[in-house]
C-alpha cells in the first residue's frame, strides 16, 4: 500500500486480500495509523464496502465484519534506521503480524544505499530479527539478490518469507538465457 494513502488501502482492503505490506514505516504512530485502515470500527476506522470478500454477497457479512476480516496478514516493512530503533514498540503494535526488510532501503537510511549485504547493514538485520523472534513475529524479506547464496543466507539467518527479484528482473534473465543460447547455436553452425 502506498504510504498513508487511506484511499487506495480501502479500495485494496474491498478487493478481499489476503494481506497487506506497509512500506517505510518508521515508527509506532504510523505502524497504528496504518492498522487502524484495516480493521472496521470500533476497533478502526475502513470504511465499508466489503462486496468482493464477502462473494458480492454469497457469504454474510456479519461473518466476515465479526471473524473474516481479522483473518488477513498485515506485515510492516522495515526500511529505515528509525524502525529498528522502536523495533521492540513496533512488534507490541496490534495488529501488526509480521515484518518484511527491505535492505536497500534499510542501508540507505545509514548512507550505505548500495552496499545491503555489508556487515553494518547485515547486522542491523540481524539485531532486528532477534527481537522479531523474541515477539514470534513472522519475518520476510524483499530483495533482487535472489543468487543461491543469498538465499541461503537468509534461510540460514531465519527469514521465514523471500521475496526475491520482480517481473522485470526474471523477464531479462530470459531473454539474456535465449540470448545466449542463440548466440551459441548460431556459432555452431
């Protein structure tokens, strides 16, 4: 969801997700603000439209109101210095289930933008990590790094969720491996 757009986390919220990421959030009163959107009053504040996750009404909507709407995943990304200082107030927070690191981003706020995977940063995210583990919090990952090392470090660290690459990033390893291949065969012959 885009950060503090409440439209477009209603409209999102209607579409009958099954979970929801917040990105860079810093600190306690944004991570609340943020789960405030998803949960309908008294608890918060979505407003009301449920047609899609209540089957454009084949399932009852009390239900969903009463037990359906809990029953989504609401994960806050970590993306800044700020965030692993209030980590501890962060995890306490209702309604947030878990945390997704964004490591770019994460090193950038201690001016290493482009070096994720170095010791400051990688310890940063570790230190993060024990404290999600203390809360039971459910931990991921988004990254482009998606080589067999990294992705067996971060298994070995714990991260239970890897999201790793884009569409764009799987679509020119395609084309670079047909590229290849091409270029291969056509000196063969």
């Amino acid at each position: 969801i885009p950060q503090d757009d409440f439209v477009t986390l209603k409209r999102v919220m209607e579409m009958g997700v099954d979970g929801v990421v917040f990105p860079m959030i810093k600190n306690v009163e944004e991570a609340r603000r943020a789960m405030d959107g998803t949960f309908y009053p008294p608890r918060g504040s979505r407003g009301f439209g449920p047609r899609k996750p209540i089957r454009y009404g084949l399932d009852n909507v009390e239900d969903y109101i009463e037990e359906g709407s809990f029953q989504m995943c609401r994960f806050v990304q970590i993306e800044h210095i700020e965030a692993v200082e209030c980590l501890e107030e962060l995890a306490e927070t209702e309604g947030v289930d878990g945390f997704i690191f964004g490591p770019c981003d994460l090193a950038g706020s201690i001016g290493q933008l482009t070096h994720p995977y170095e010791e400051t940063a990688m310890e940063l995210m570790k230190t993060a990590m024990e404290t999600l583990k203390a809360h039971g919090k459910y931990i991921g990952i988004s990254t482009g790094d998606f080589s067999e090392e990294r992705v067996r470090q971060f298994s070995e660290m714990g991260i239970q969720m890897i999201s790793a690459g884009a569409d764009t990033d799987y679509l020119l390893y395609g084309a670079q491996k047909a590229w290849s291949h091409l270029v291969k065969e056509h000196k063969m012959r």
